[in-house]
C-alpha cells in the first residue's frame, strides 16, 4: 500500500516550497510581523493569483474544489515558512464550514470573495474559560425570525481585527449542550473587536464582543461543529509539520558551519543526538498527518480520531523539535535577530491552538470507548 502523496500533491507541494521560497522569505515575515495588522497585502493577493485561496471551495463558487488532503500540503509549505495572514483561517477553517453548512446565497457571498481574494474570514470558538466543550460556550444565538441574534465574548479569535465575517461556535436558542455555528458580519451593529497582544506575531488575535449582533446559522448543528474541530486539528498538525522540518533544516545548516574548538559544532556527538532525535519524531508524523487529511475527504468512520492523534501527536513533536533546534544554535538562538524564534513561538501558538496535545489525547481516548 502507497502511504505517500500523489503525483499531482508532490507537484503542488513542490511548487509551494518555491514560491513560498521566493515570496515569503524571513525578510518579508518580519515585514509583516512589524504591520500593525501583521498582514503581507502583497503576498495575500499572489496567493490569491495561484488559486490557493480558493483551493477547497468548490468549482461552482469560483474555487479549485480539491479536498482537505490537498490543503494540508499547502499548509505544511505554508509553516514551513513561517508565514504570516489569515490564510488558514479563512481558506481552510472558515471555508470548510461554509462549505459543508452554509446556503447557496450565503456562499455565493463569501465562498467567491473568499476564492478571489476579495474577503476573509476567521472562526471563534474559545471563550474565557479556554474550553472548547459547548456546554462551557456563553455566548447564546436566540431566534430572530430567519436569522438569530448572537450575545457573547470570544478570545483569541484570529485576525479578528481585520475579517470581513467572523464563523462563531455558540449554544443554540439557550441549549445547554449542543453547539452551532454562525456567520457575523465584522461590521453589523453589535459586534465589538479588540485586538491582542500574542505572542507569536505571525499570527494576530482578537477579542470580539457580541451584542445581540445579527448572526445566520449554518446547517449542521453539533455535527458541523465537530468537523470543525477536525478541521482545525488537520491544520494545525500540518502546520506544525512543515514547522517542525524548517527548524531542523536551520539546525542542522548552522551546525554545519558554525566552529567550535577548531570543527564543525555539528560534529560534536550532542548535536548529532539532538538532530537525530528530530527525525526519529518528524518522520513518522508525515504519514499521520496525510492520512488525518484524507480520513476527512472520505469521511472515514475514524476522521476525528485520526485528526485528534495528529493534532496531539504534531504540536507535541513541533514543542520539543523547537526546543531542541533553539538549543543547537546556542547563545544566538535565543536572540531577536536571528530567525529561528518564528518557529519557537508559532509551535506555542499551534499547541494551544483549537486544543492543546492534552485535550486530544483525552478526545482520541473518548473516541475510542475509553
């Protein structure tokens, strides 16, 4: 059995790697990083030049129509860059949603602006509590004739500041379980957005107050919700992947260069032992992540537990690699002006992302019986 890419993905793939190579070398990630928006205006509309924007939607909005496999391989391009925007949250998370729940007029609306490039938008899931269970969401979406009326505060809500429309997780006309999600318009009345200081500046966060804003509801329920979280664990794993091979890559090319006691430090049995404990981690993730991505376009009866494994087992390998990789570089690694922190802090930002390692670990043993 093939375990591997097709020949159409290893093409995308590669292609992805240099043009990503080219557009969003370190020099334009800290361009954008220094925007009060940390945007990249110029890349977002190349990106949008090649399709890729609209790589999941389908054929009749305007989009490529491929699936959730395809997407993980721009994605892990995309991490292994560093790349700044809102591309992920809107292209794969926001898009996905609207695609599976979202009405033909709603689409037309969004999916297009969203393929062309014209429009973003970003998903809320997480409130104060930092709980992704529904029965902990406040934020509530009461009835309003054809549409609702959404009141609530979410966090950390990904380039917020800047979407057009906002995908909100929220408990249904005041059910105490189940969750659903609706789309917001950025500037209806009763929507309030403040950004937030992060951490990892190629990825900027808001907080987004409700106030009984006008919300449509995407067909689906807690169904589409849990795809959601599918969704976002593929992501975030594929993210951390193509992250995780950046930073190995910067470690081992400085060890190769970098003398210590008149050698290579790279020949020094330590760092040899810590780039080899890397690839003992980053290898076998591959196959994991590819297959989480397919499980969701087949709809294969372990999709979520496939994405959850993924999710815990990638953000983990991304945590320790970075670690490891700042460390073979020593005293340098740890300073501003040298480029491997982007990776340090985009692996804290994917770990607590759409679910730590521990809440999935926890999800994949819930799925399985445990």
């Amino acid at each position: 059995m093939d375990f591997g890419l097709g020949e159409e993905q290893q093409q995308l793939k590669t292609s992805a790697r240099e043009f990503l190579a080219d557009k969003c070398s370190t020099a334009a990630v800290r361009k954008a990083m220094a925007a009060d928006d940390g945007r990249a205006p110029e890349l977002e509309r190349e990106i949008a030049k090649l399709g890729w924007t609209g790589l999941i939607v389908p054929e009749k909005f305007g989009g490529a129509g491929l699936g959730m496999l395809d997407m993980a391989v721009i994605l892990e391009e995309q991490g292994y860059a560093a790349m700044p925007g809102p591309y992920l949250f809107s292209s794969a998370l926001a898009a996905d949603a609207l695609v599976r729940g979202g009405s033909d007029e709603l689409n037309a609306k969004w999916l297009r602006a969203i393929a062309d490039g014209g429009a973003f938008g970003t998903v809320a899931i997480v409130e104060a509590s930092d709980s992704l269970a529904p029965a902990d969401f406040a934020a509530v979406a009461h009835p309003d004739g054809a549409r609702a009326r959404l009141s609530g505060v979410k966090m950390f809500v990904p380039y917020g500041s800047a979407a057009d429309f906002i995908v909100v997780a929220a408990r249904a006309g005041g059910a105490t379980a189940d969750a659903a999600l609706y789309v917001v318009e950025t500037k209806a009345a009763g929507v309030r957005i403040k950004a937030l200081k992060n951490l990892d500046l190629t990825r900027r966060v808001a907080r987004v107050e409700f106030d009984g804003a006008a919300a449509t509801a995407l067909s689906g329920g807690a169904k589409l919700y849990s795809r959601m979280l599918d969704i976002g664990a593929v992501a975030a794993a594929a993210d951390s992947l193509g992250g995780i091979e950046r930073a190995l890559d910067m470690a081992v090319d400085y060890s190769k260069v970098r003398e210590q006691f008149g050698k290579p430090i790279g020949s020094f049995q330590a760092l040899k032992h810590a780039a080899a404990e890397i690839v003992s981690e980053l290898e076998p993730g591959r196959a994991l992540v590819w297959y989480a991505a397919h499980a969701q376009d087949a709809a294969a009866a372990d999709a979520s537990r496939v994405a959850s494994m993924a999710k815990a087992r990638l953000c983990d390998v991304f945590m320790r690699g970075a670690d490891r990789a700042v460390l073979m570089h020593g005293g340098i690694g740890f300073t501003w002006e040298h480029d491997i922190h982007l990776w340090f802090k985009r692996a804290r930002f994917n770990e607590s992302y759409f679910g730590s390692p521990a809440y999935h670990r926890e999800r994949v043993a819930q799925l399985g019986g445990y």
